[in-house]
C-alpha cells in the first residue's frame, strides 16, 4: 500500500520539523518549519505559540481528517523519528487510544501480516516487531530483555489503562515480577511514578524512554491525561487527530480537498430534509437498493451499500426500541440477516467483516454507539428515524459514513458521495449539526449540500402555501400515533409505497420512492460533474501552492502585476543539470539532463576514503574538583582521563554500568545517529564506528563510553564536513568534464501566498504583493524603488522560490530585472555573517552559476550592510547601489 501524496507530504513536514531539531530548541524549529512555508506562527489564529506541557518534549500534532488514514500516517512516522532520535538502545512505541473499540480496531491492523499497516512496519523494522496489549505486557508476554532490545515492540494501550484511578485500572502501577528482571536491567529510572512499584509496568515503560503516539488526542487534554504522558517519560509525543486542541503544536495539516482529490472519502455529504419519518425510511431503503443496483457494473468493484439508522428512544427500554426498529424492517421486507443492531449492551458487529462478500448485513440500528472506532466503506447512508418535533442528533455519526470504498474513485457518481437522511421542522439546527459533525471528522461546512422539502408549492385553489403549512394537522397526527403506539414508522405504510408502482400513488400529496430517489442520484450526478470542473481548475493551477485552506484563510494569494505578466512567460532562469544514465533504456544507454540535486554528488562517497584521524575528546566533558587545603584554602582543579585516578574519579561519577555495556551504549548512538543519513551505507557505518573507537587510547574510550551522544555528534560533524568536501570537489570536476551543465530551468509561479502580516506592497514589485524582509531588506527595497534603471524586483521566498542548485541549495534574497531586460541575482548578508563558510560557499556556488548562465543577461552579487572585507567579490552595500544605477 502505497502512501497518497498528502499522507507523504504529512511524511515530509515531519521529517523537517525533526531535521530542524537536530540544531534548535522545540519552539524554534516549529516557528522556522513555518516560517519556510510563509507563515508567521506567533500571529496565527490556527497555529499560535509553542506549548510544552512535558517540559523539553518535542510534543507535536499532525492534523488530519477523518477519512484521511492517520493510522497508516502514524505507522510510517515511526521510522524517521527513531532514525533521528539517536538514542534509542531500545525501540519501544506507546500507542495511545481513547475508547476499546478503536483498541480492537488497532490491535487487528498492527498484528495481522497482510494489513498494509504491519506490512509498511514490517518493511521499515525487518519483520522484527511485536505488538502487545497491555494484558499481554503485565504478563511479560514477549516483553523482556531479549525481545525489547532485538525488535519494534509497540504496546497500545486505552488512555483509560493509565490515568483512571479504579483497583482493576490501576494494574500498571502495581508490583510485577513478570517485570521485575527487565526492570533491573534497565537500571535507575529518570524518575520515580509516582504511587508505582519499581517492577511495575508503567515504571518499566518510564525507563525505555519510547516514542508516544496519541490517537484522537483531543480526547486526552485533562491534567490526568498530561500527567498520563509525563509518566511515560517520552522522548517524542506525536498526536493525530482531525480537531487538535488549542495547545496542539500542529506542523502539518491536511484539508478536505486534498482528501476528495486521492478520492480517500465521499464529499460531499447530500442532506435531505423528508416530511415524515416514513419518507427516510422508504428513501433510505429505495436509495440504497439503487446504489447497489448501480454496483452491478462490471466495471465497479464489489460494493454492499450500508445504511446507519439512528433510533430515537421513546422509553428508558433502549433495547426494546432497537428491537422494534429491527422487527418493522423486516414487516418492511428486510431480511433478518441484513439487519444488525449496534448499541453499548447488543453487538451484532463483534467478529463480522462487513466487507467480505458473504457478509448479509446492509442496515446496521444504533444511536450513537458507532460515534468512535468505527469507519466501513460500504456505509452510505445516514438516516436518522426522529420524528419532526425531536432534535436530530446527527453529528456524532456523520463521520462513519465519509470513508470512500477501496481509497478510489466510482464509475459511478453517486457511489462518491454521502447521505444523510432526515425529518426535522427545524431544518437550519439539523444543518448546523451536520456542519458540527463535519468538524469533529476535520471537515467544514464547504463539503455539504442540502436539500429541504418544505418548499412553496402552488396549491390546487390558487392560494400560495408551504407543504410544512398545508400538512402540519396531519403532522401533529402522525406523531401522536407514533407516541400512542411506540413505533418508529408505519411498516405497513412504509411496505405499500415501496411496493407500488409510481403512477399509481393513490395520495398524490406522497412523493414515490422513484422521484426521492432520483432527485438524489441526479443531484449526485450534478455535483461530481461541479467537481470535475473544479478539479480541472486546480490541475491546470501550476502555482504549486501546498498551503492548506486552514492556514491559508489568513494568508493573501498575490498574483503577478499585469505590466510584468508577460516577462513572467518568456524569462526563464538558469539552474545546473547533470547528466546521468538512463537505468531503463538497455539498448541504447541514453544519458538523461535532470535537475542538480545535492545527493546526485554523493554518488561514490564511501567512509572509508576519509581521514579518520578525528579529535573527539577535545570537546568533551569538564568535571572539576574543589578542595581545600591548608595553603589556599578552597581550590578547585579541572578532572582529566590523563591520570589514573581522576580516570577512577570520573568513571565512579557518571556510572557503575559495566564497561561492556557502556560499549554496547554508545557504539547503539552511534549507529543510530549515523544511519539516519540515507546516503551512507550500513556497514560503512558500522565498520567507521569501530574503526574510529580502536585507535582511541584508554583514557579516550572510558570517556566516549560515558559521553555517546557526544561522541556521536563529533562523528556526525566529520562526516558532514567530508561529504561537503567531497560534493564540491565533484561538483568541479564535473563542470569540468561537461557532466553538469546551467541551462533555462526555472520558471516564475503567477501566484505566491504571503502571510497578510508578512507583505509588502512597495512599488516596482514583481508581485502585487511581497514578503517583508528584515531592516537591512527593507532598507534596499526603499532604495530599488527610486531607481529609473529598474523594470521590476522580487524578493524571493526562501525554500520554495529560485535557487542556485550545487552541493548547497542557495534560495538568493533578491531577483531585479533591468529596463533593458538584465537579470540580477542579489544575495544580502548581514555584516556577522560575511566572513561564515556557509557564505562564502554560497558565493562560490553564485559566482559559478553566473559564469556559466550562458550570456551577459544573468549577473550574480553579493552585498554586506557596512563592514568593509578583504574579499573583492563581496560588494559593500553603499558601492553596489552605485553600481546598479549603472547597469542597463
């Protein structure tokens, strides 16, 4: 099962956001992973400031709706933020849920070998994972020493198990000798639970430090459920939930487009407002009959139509209106088999798979005890049985009926949509319900249509009436009976009219089951045909806009200004190519032109060609000792591993862990640490790590042993400085040799979001709009504006603009076009960044692009506020203005 592009754009924001961790605090990687997309976090309404309720934990959110798979989302973030957590010796996953049913639901997926969700862990983890409950983990049941170290062990567990405070829920806190060897194998905790035995299982969990996912986490907001994590002791929390709570750190979010476009659920949901209850009934079982009628088209695959019927209780005997509901369908004509009833006290679901071929079951009977867990593709139709003086209570069911059968798009279009079916005088409460419910499931009031019976009819007399006017008497009859008779609907009513042929109804005042039917399934028609328009409209849209319509909301769409929209067309910016094989012609062995990427550099870098002679321990640990004595009084002294003593002193400080498994510790970091780089081979890896601590001295490894992370980072930094040498080096060699080459590549997008805080509109902008830069830039847009040399100016979007493509990715802060059509690439650096490797790289990158751009129409500049430097290619700012009024 593959991932659809939102789910590995989800993937992508995550990784960033643990990229940017690798050198920022919390708050600080959540404001840049935005800040690259344009947004201001700090002003936003949606986003809003960084929250840390488990102190230093990186507790972020992924906001997707319902619908959208988060659960297969989850199974593939697991991967990439072990890799780059480092320092999990063991990799032990909490899975967090809110309710039994889902638990059921999860433990099925995460257990079964053919599930696409254990088929993806089993492909990152090697087939070496072990989900447990927690019944199966108080026994120790695959949960020891030999196991937790050797594999992906993920436990989930109720949110229920470990902040309720009953005996029985309580187990986790208890005593465990099942435990108990495991527990001191893994020595001190970073802090005692409290009320929890040493052995006991959530003490045991507190000590292996694991990656927390919370499902549906705005259920878990209370100060029970954020002591619940902070018992954990997590090293990562990461929620789902389609309604994040206003504390989430949200870093990615999918909207209800991008879901309808991988055809993940039915959108939109088609509301229908009947005058009677027997209307839903005859409507729903008519419209289901007919979508699975449609179904029988060879090309549309198998399909079982469903309907959700929500009861209204009239008495405190619940099951008995169930019942009843059940009996009069089967007056109806319903089959027994078909029939299931789904409440807190009767489950007719329990061990039935409703999308096996040989499963009867097409009406399923409950209230709201589906509201959770609970999502089957077949089911369509929602049709609520309250009569029209009752409040329809629909939101908490609106969700189940949203999941697109097998994540495709239908032949047909009415199989791509939803329905629900009620009968309420008060039409606008039962919509803003519906919209309620849209928004538990992430969705909003844009993904309904709604359709109202109680229209102005003409009536026989000549007088202007409403349906609603001219039956109300028998309205207020019908619902008498119900009450007197404690009935749902009449069967027998219900029976006749899907029994009778339309052009005999002896009532003319009832619609036929055929009119209520069709009206739906053309309205379905018209709306997938609305659809196809819109999708064509986004398709032919190449702004390449990946912001979602919840963060766009507060963001301005600034379009290209008329005058310059025709230099947009025809201008064509330089990037570099490079030249590579073509793996799937055998014959005639073509080489391809694609675009520079820096991993395209890197191609033959190997471990073992770099100078492995690394100081790691000069910046290690410093540990002084104060003293007194009789000449100086307090004096104090830094310890070394230079000496056998302070070496003693040192290693009697920071552990009684035996030296083996001090090795073992660090050498884990490393790897960890190192393997999250895509472009090193494993055993590269492994054989660097052990060639590297083999020639350190005792005292040296007695330090790395105590210090992995340390020691991992030094590693980590030797290794990216040598694969930045070795890029450049082929990056000229291959310039050289013909191989990389700078042609016409990039071309201006006719769009551009802006933060409505974060624009400008000064004059000559390329935009109608532009991104406010710091004082420096706003300094040189002030001073571009009264220059009569320049036709137009942008100030270029970090990360999703231009950029000068080599072994660094060079985003330059500004793109001037000339009146005589020279474009000028212009990069400002402030003063205490002028003399930075990172700098200077980028100027060498720029200054090659200019050289091989191919004509005088591209120049490259380099510009610093007020320092003056000893570098010629580097212009000080009050010199280049100068020298631009000069160019033509």
């Amino acid at each position: 099962m593959e991932m659809k592009n939102y789910q590995k754009k989800v993937i992508a924001d995550l990784k960033d956001f643990l990229k940017l961790l690798r050198t920022n605090e919390n708050a600080e990687a959540y404001r840049q992973l935005w800040e690259y997309k344009g947004v201001d976090v700090f002003s936003h309404s949606v986003l809003g400031n960084w929250h840390a309720p488990i102190q230093s934990v990186p507790m972020v959110c992924l906001k997707v709706p319902t619908g959208g798979g988060k659960t297969f989302i989850a199974c593939n973030a697991i991967k990439p933020i072990f890799d780059e957590l480092g320092s999990r010796k063991i990799k032990t996953v909490v899975w967090l849920v809110p309710s039994d049913a889902i638990l059921q639901q999860t433990v099925k997926s995460l257990t079964n070998s053919k599930h696409p969700y254990r088929q993806q862990l089993d492909v990152d983890f090697g087939s070496r994972v072990c989900v447990l409950t927690k019944d199966e983990s108080l026994g120790g049941q695959n949960f020891n020493i030999s196991t937790v170290y050797n594999q992906l062990t993920i436990l989930v567990l109720s949110y229920d198990s470990f902040r309720a405070k009953s005996k029985d829920q309580r187990r986790s806190y208890q005593e465990n000798s099942n435990l108990t060897q495991l527990s001191e194998h893994l020595g001190p905790a970073g802090f005692t639970v409290k009320d929890a035995d040493e052995s006991a299982l959530i003490q045991v969990i507190n000590k292996m430090n694991p990656l927390v996912i919370v499902d549906e986490s705005h259920h878990a907001t209370t100060s029970l459920s954020i002591e619940m994590l902070r018992n954990f002791n997590p090293s990562f929390v990461l929620e789902l939930t389609a309604t994040p709570k206003e504390t989430s750190n949200i870093i990615s979010i999918v909207d209800a487009t991008q879901l309808k476009k991988e055809n993940m659920v039915k959108l939109p949901v088609i509301l229908y407002n009947r005058l009677r209850v027997d209307d839903v009934v005859v409507n729903a079982i008519d419209l289901r009959d007919r979508l699975e009628e449609l179904a029988n088209d060879p090309e549309t695959p198998y399909l079982r139509p469903i309907v959700l019927i929500q009861a209204q209780p009239k008495t405190n005997n619940d099951s008995e209106t169930f019942e009843k509901v059940k009996a009069n369908l089967m007056k109806v004509g319903i089959k027994e088999s078909e029939i299931a009833i789904k409440t807190a006290e009767k489950d007719d679901l329990k061990g039935k798979d409703l999308l096996k071929p040989d499963c009867p079951i097409r009406y399923i009977i409950t209230i709201n005890a589906l509201k959770e867990g609970w999502d089957c593709p077949f089911a369509y139709i929602l049709a609520s049985l309250a009569n029209r003086s009752s409040k329809v209570e629909v939101e908490q069911l609106v969700g189940r009926v949203l999941r697109q059968p097998y994540a495709e798009r239908m032949p047909h279009p009415a199989h791509n949509m939803a329905y629900v079916l009620t009968s309420s005088q008060n039409f606008s409460d039962t919509i803003q319900n519906i919209e309620i419910g849209l928004k538990r499931a992430g969705f909003s009031k844009e993904n309904y249509r709604f359709k109202n019976d109680v229209e102005e009819t003409k009536a026989k007399d000549g007088f202007t009436t409403t349906q609603q006017e001219k039956q109300e008497t028998e309205i207020e009859l019908i619902d008498d009976i119900q009450l007197e008779e404690e009935t749902t609907f009449n069967p027998e009513a219900v029976s006749a009219r899907l029994n009778s042929n339309s052009k005999n109804q002896n009532d003319e005042s009832l619609p036929s089951k055929e009119q209520m039917t069709e009206e739906i399934i053309k309205a379905a028609e018209e709306e997938q045909e609305k659809q196809d328009i819109e999708n064509a409209a986004d398709d032919f849209d190449l702004s390449g806009d990946d912001i979602p319509s919840g963060i766009r909301n507060e963001m301005l769409k600034l379009s290209v200004r008329k005058e310059f929209q025709s230099d947009i067309e025809n201008i064509v910016l330089p990037q570099f190519l490079i030249q590579i094989s073509n793996s799937f012609d055998f014959i005639d062995h073509k080489e391809d032109w694609v675009e520079l990427k820096p991993e395209h550099l890197l191609d033959d870098f190997s471990l073992k060609k770099i100078d492995s002679n690394i100081d790691i321990t000069a910046k290690m640990q410093e540990i002084a000792q104060i003293d007194a004595d009789e000449d100086s009084g307090i004096s104090y002294r830094r310890l070394t591993t230079e000496t056998k003593n302070d070496r003693a002193l040192l290693n009697f400080i920071e552990t009684k862990e035996p030296r083996d498994v001090l090795e073992m510790k660090f050498k884990r970091e490393c790897l960890v640490q190192l393997a999250a780089d895509k472009t090193l081979n494993d055993r590269e890896i492994d054989w660097f790590i052990n060639s590297i601590f083999d020639r350190l001295t005792i005292a040296q490894k007695d330090t790395v042993r105590s210090e992995p992370k340390t020691f991992a980072l030094a590693l980590k930094n030797k290794i990216e400085e040598e694969k930045s040498k070795f890029a450049w080096a082929q990056f000229r060699e291959k310039l050289e040799t013909g191989e990389i080459k700078c042609a016409p590549l990039y071309r201006f997008r006719k769009q551009i979001d802006l933060e409505i805080k974060a624009s400008v509109s000064p004059n000559k902008s390329l935009y109608i709009g532009e991104q406010k830069g710091n004082q420096f830039e706003q300094k040189f847009v002030y001073d571009l504006t009264g220059l009569n040399n320049i036709r137009w100016w942008h100030r270029n979007l970090s990360r999703k603009g231009f950029y000068i493509n080599g072994p660094v990715g060079h985003y330059p802060d500004f793109i001037i076009c000339t009146k005589a059509g020279t474009i000028l690439i212009v990069e400002t650096k402030g003063d205490h960044l002028i003399d930075s490797k990172e700098t200077l790289k980028k100027l060498e990158l720029g200054e090659e692009w200019e050289k091989l751009a191919g004509t005088e129409k591209f120049k490259y500049f380099m510009v610093n506020q007020y320092v003056e430097t000893d570098n010629r290619d580097i212009y000080k700012y009050e010199d280049f203005i100068q020298l631009l009024k000069k160019i033509p």
